[in-house]
C-alpha cells in the first residue's frame, strides 16, 4: 500500500544519479529528458503536418509512406523535391537560433542577450544587403555575405564589450549599440539601391523559407553537425561560468577559453541561420526562455533550447501558410509578432522583480 508524502504535495519529477559497473556517473534531469522527448515527437509531427499543407494536400498517412519510398510519383515529386526541403531548413534554423541564443543568454547573464538584441542578425542582414544592392549578388554570394557580416559583428561587439572578460550586461549594451548602427547602415544601403535589388532586398530582411531547397539544407546539416558536439562537449563549462569566474577558476574551468570558443559557435549558428532564411525574428529570444520555463532546470538548457527553436519555427511557418487565409505570410512576420508580445511580458516581469 502506497503513502502519500509527509509534506503532503505530490512527487514532481527531478534528477536522477546513473552510475555505471566501472565507477561512472550521470546525472539525468528527468523532467528536461520528457520535455526534450514532446518537443521532438512535435517538431515531427508539424513537419508531417506543414509537408502535407498546400494548394496539393496530402494526407499524413501518406506523406509518412512516401517519406518511407512508399509514394507514388507525383507524391515523391511534390514531398521530396518541393516541401521537404523547405521543411529541413526550417527545423535547422530554428535549431540554430535556439541553441545560439541559449549560448548568449547563458554567456551574458540575461535573458536579453539574444542575437536579436545583440546586432548579431542585423549584422548578418548588412552583409547580406552588401553583396544584394552594390554587387548585385547571386543567391550563394548573399548567404556569403550574410557569414561575413554576422562574423565580423560577433567580433567587433566582442572587443567592444572586452574589459578583463566579457560581463552581463556590458556585453548586451554593446551589442544594442551595435545593433543600432548595424540598424542605421541597413537603412542607408535600402536608399542607395535601385526598386528591382530593394525589393528583393526587402523581402529577403523579413525571413523567409519561400523558396528554400536543398542547397540550403547541406551546409546547414554540415555546420550543426560540426557545432553542436563542439557546444555540448563545453556545456559543463559553460554551466560553472554561470556560478562565476573566481568559482570556476577554481575548479579549474579556463573562463575566456571557453566564453570565446562558445561565442564563436553562437556566431556562426546564427549567421549561418540568417544566411539561410534571412533575420527570422525573436526564435533566438523566446526558444531558450520557454524550454526553461517547461524544464524548470537551471543552467543554458542547450538541448531543449534547440529542440524548442525547431518547433517554434516550424509551427510558425504551419501559421504563416494556413492561419491567414488566402495570404501567405513570411515566417519572419509571425515570429516577429509572437516574439514582439513575448519581449514586452519580459521586459515587465524583469522591472517588477528589480533586475532593470
């Protein structure tokens, strides 16, 4: 016969110590483990979901079968050459965006520290806007440019904010200045530009996945690929730099070693992003704050971070195509709204608890 426990309050699920027969051990947050798993089996089905959406429907069921090579021509023309691509680039991107805001946000101490905030996706559209309005860029230079531009102002904001280490919120005041100009330069290069390259300019700086193919789908699997080991392999580190720099001194974590290496994968995670679907708005900013408040787990939260990035952007592009009626709208629209309301609840709750 069970009891209830003394406290009266039910048991909640916490962390569990695995050891292992040769001495090892690990520890295993079962909440986070059950939240990463929904996330996942829903990034699935909305991609199933959002494959089978459009002026041809399928049904899951067969999306699922031609997916499995079951489908009959006209399917696996449609699933694998028109919309699974697009699919994979959206579930890439928003994976990029959340795992590279949950490294800011976990670097700066804040939950604004996103690349939103930071100038980071602003400075991917400079670079982009570059090759688009003064060299007439094909598609594969844009998204170079967008590398270059995203690179250079994660370096430019990292010197600027450098003083004995990079801090809190020195660090997202830079990177609001910075965004700033990176703003103001955007904004100079639109008036310089003929109607044909502002029009392809402006369409390209609201965030899109219209059009996206499997050119873009390879270097994105290539670069997660690369990064996300490499960030999870430092996500021990990262969590002691949240206890701070003294501390984690001590227990002999090499602080600027491995800020530095994690700002560079946050970076290029979100260049990359933006070179693939343009600056997609506020996923980086709400992905990491949502997978915290769902595992109730301190620390950078990188996997559900990512796992909720995918999901979020995949559901969006769902509402962009299907929630509005006849008129498709750009994902980086619906984003942009969703994320805008979420900044402003943030912004209160963060003065009414004191911290600004």
């Amino acid at each position: 016969m069970k009891t209830a426990p003394k406290n009266g309050r039910r048991p909640v699920l916490g962390s569990r110590a695995l050891r292992t027969p040769g001495g090892l051990s690990l520890r295993l947050d079962v909440r986070a483990l059950v939240v990463v798993t929904l996330l996942l089996v829903s990034a699935l089905a909305a991609s199933v979901v959002l494959i089978g959406t459009g002026d041809f429907p399928i049904p899951a069921g067969d999306v699922v079968r031609t997916l499995l090579g079951g489908g009959d021509p006209g399917q696996e023309f449609i699933v694998h050459e028109l919309r699974l691509p697009r699919v994979l680039v959206g579930l890439l991107v928003g994976a990029s965006l959340g795992l590279g805001g949950a490294l800011f946000q976990s670097i700066s101490r804040n939950p604004l520290g996103s690349p939103d905030v930071l100038g980071l996706s602003q400075g991917s559209t400079a670079g982009a806007l570059v090759v688009i309005v003064l060299m007439s860029g094909s598609a594969t230079e844009v998204t170079v440019g967008a590398l270059v531009g995203g690179l250079a102002t994660g370096a430019a904001i990292y010197l600027l904010a450098w003083k004995q280490g990079v801090h809190g919120y020195r660090l997202v005041l830079v990177g609001i200045g910075v965004n700033a100009v990176a703003v103001a330069v955007n904004g100079y290069l639109l008036t310089k530009a003929d109607l044909v390259d502002a029009a392809r300019a402006v369409v390209w700086m609201t965030g899109s996945l219209n059009g996206r193919g499997w050119e873009q789908v390879w270097p994105l699997t290539v670069l997660c690929a690369v990064l996300v080991p490499l960030v999870l392999a430092n996500a021990r580190g990262l969590r002691m730099t949240e206890m701070g720099d003294d501390l984690s001194h001590a227990l002999g974590v090499r602080v600027e070693r491995v800020r530095a290496l994690l700002m560079v994968a946050a970076v290029l995670l979100t260049a990359a992003a933006t070179a693939a679907a343009g600056p997609v708005a506020f996923v980086a900013l709400i992905a990491p704050q949502l997978a915290r408040r769902l595992t109730r787990s301190p620390g950078p939260n990188l996997v559900p971070s990512l796992c909720m990035g995918a999901t979020l952007l995949v559901a969006a592009d769902w509402a962009s195509q299907r929630a509005f009626g006849a008129d498709q709208l750009p994902v980086g629209v619906v984003t942009g709204v969703v994320g805008g309301l979420y900044l402003l609840w943030l912004l209160v709750a963060e003065r009414r608890a004191g911290r600004i």
